[in-house]
C-alpha cells in the first residue's frame, strides 16, 4: 500500500514538509484505540533469533533507525511499533539551531537517493532530554551528538561533552558525529589527532559515571584505504567501542540525476542506493583489515532486504536505514528481519 499508494502522494510534495507531516499522521494515528496494537501486528516479529549482544546491550532485532530521521526524540516510542530493534535519535547539539537555509532536502527519484544539507537543525539537547523522558522502555536509544554550527574550533570538545553529560542518564548508546558534510568547520573533525582528543576527552567523562555507555564513531562513506586505517588504528588506540559505517557522501559520481539537476540541488551529503556499494565496501575493509575486532553498524543504500544481507556478510553487526524507511516504507524493517531468519 505505501510504494502504490502513499509514496506516490508524499513525493508529490517538499521533502521536508512532508516529513513534518508523516511525524504528525504516525503521532496522531498511534493515539488512536487499537492502531498502535495494528502496526505492532503488522510489522514487529519478536523471535529470540533475531537478538544480538553488542556493547553489553541487547537488541531485540539487528534492524535499526538512522540518525536525522527523529532529531529531537519526540516520536521513538511510535516508531518502536514498526518493528525496529533500535532507534538512533538525533543529530543534538548543546543549543538549538534552525541549521542550513531551506530548500535543503532533495529527493534524487531515478536514483532513489536524496541530498540533505540540513546542517544539524534541532531543538537543542534538553528538548531531547525532555521527550527522552517519556521512554516507554519499548527498545534500545542511541544518541548521536554533535557540535553547533557556530561554536568556535577550540570549544568542539566541550559542546560534545555538554551532549554527552546531559543525555547520558536517557540514552543507551552514543555516537560521535564527525562525518557530517553539513556543518561547518568540518575539516577538524577529520583530524586523527583532534579525534584522539575528543575521544579521550568523552571517554574520561564516561567513566564519571557509575554505568558507562557504549561510545560510537559514525564514519564517512568517501574515506580512502589510508584513511580507513586510521580509523582502525583509532579506534584500537582509544578503544572505541565501534564504527557505524557510513554517513552521507560529497561523491555525485554514476549517478541518473542530470548535471543540471545536480547544480540546481548545490551541496550537500547524498543517502540512499547510489551510496550502497561504496558504504559496504568502507564495512568489509574495516572488517577484514582489523581482523572484525570491533563492532561495526552498516547503514547507507539498504533497501531491500537482500542489501541488509550483504552488509552483514560484509562484516556489519546491526544495520540501520533510512532513506529506503522513505522509498520502500515501514514494510523494509519486516523484510529484512524475516530475510535474517531464514539466512
């Protein structure tokens, strides 16, 4: 029903009043007597097989939510009832920022992908602690923090702790994000010896705390082989607890989108199919060259079933969507799962 009928409609309009408005159709439908108990029915399939262990948490399913999706947290516990296993909130920042002027969400249709500069638009870490608040406990919340846009290079680290620290009590997992093409002053965050120190700074603030979180660094999908054991290198050094590959890519290279099309859309990171390849070829590297010695969540172009496969073969330990939640719909979490049960 939604790839024939509800797709169709939605495309019809801006991407991201669109969004805002699938926000309130899942909000006020989940109200509703009954619905909830529906689409629990319809897209959850609760089988111990499909659990997996990492980080000292359990994942009722290896299927996950990507970050940007539910920025400020306000609708995870409806969400839970499409059958993720675990819902990744944010990007947060210390303060709330508008992010990028609009239009700045793009759909590449003949691609199945889309272009988002968005620029870490949110309300701000403790309009997140405030909806975090109302967990119902229905599955695992990973946080990904990042800075403002307007905070100066030499306080990065400090906008990442104020995240940290305030969201620690709600969250269950975190994620550093430092591979948004978005935001700007991003080259930094690309730097090895700035990531040790704001590993190491996070990781000194964790153990203030008397349960310690899983801390996560989300990669981008356009790294280099050089790059990519860097990040192998770092993470052994700090002893991260994982890499979630990848984050949106700058390449426009094979795609169905005209040149014209491309500069008319400007910047920005690119999500969806024409990432796939390139995101599951950053997993298998990371894999195979670390000998599989940490971790590692594939997101990036899975939109079937058959895609999530192949990221797990290629070395991921839980996948996250996305963009295919948008193309194929809340059906993708059911397929994916039930694909896994018979691999």
């Amino acid at each position: 029903m939604y790839k024939l009928l509800l797709r169709p409609l939605f495309f019809l309009f801006d991407p991201e009043k669109i969004h805002h408005f699938t926000f309130s159709l899942i909000k006020v439908t989940s109200k509703i007597p009954g619905f909830a108990s529906i689409f629990r029915s319809l897209y959850v399939i609760d089988n111990k097989k499909l659990e997996r262990n990492l980080f000292g948490l359990t994942f009722k399913n290896p299927v996950g939510l990507a970050a940007g999706f539910d920025k400020n947290a306000v609708l995870y516990n409806e969400l839970a009832n499409f059958g993720f296993g675990f819902i990744e909130i944010g990007t947060v920042t210390p303060k709330a920022q508008a992010g990028n002027p609009k239009k700045r969400l793009f759909r590449l249709k003949d691609d199945q992908g889309i272009i988002n500069r968005m620029g870490f638009n949110n309300e701000g870490v403790e309009t997140a602690i405030t909806q975090l608040k109302k967990n119902k406990g229905k599955l695992i919340i990973g946080g990904n923090i990042g800075k403002n846009t307007d905070t100066k290079p030499e306080d990065y680290t400090k906008d990442y702790l104020e995240c940290f620290n305030a969201l620690h009590p709600y969250v269950d997992y975190f994620v550093l994000n430092v591979s948004c093409p978005n935001v700007g002053s991003h080259a930094k965050l690309n730097d090895k010896d700035y990531l040790e120190e704001l590993i190491g700074a996070v990781k000194k603030a964790n153990h203030t705390f008397e349960n310690q979180k899983p801390i996560l660094l989300k990669i981008a999908p356009d790294l280099n082989n050089n790059q990519l054991d860097e990040i192998i290198e770092l993470v052994s050094t700090t002893n991260l607890d994982g890499v979630i590959a990848s984050n949106t890519s700058t390449d426009r290279s094979d795609l169905k989108a005209t040149k014209e099309q491309l500069e008319n859309i400007g910047n920005g990171g690119l999500s969806g199919k024409p990432i796939k390849e390139k995101s599951t070829q950053v997993i298998k590297y990371l894999s195979e060259k670390s000998k599989k010695a940490f971790p590692i969540i594939g997101v990036g172009g899975i939109h079937s079933a058959q895609d999530a496969l192949e990221k797990i073969a290629a070395g991921a330990d839980l996948v996250q969507i996305y963009t295919g939640f948008i193309y194929e719909g809340p059906s993708l979490v059911k397929k994916i799962n039930k694909a896994i049960l018979k691999s």
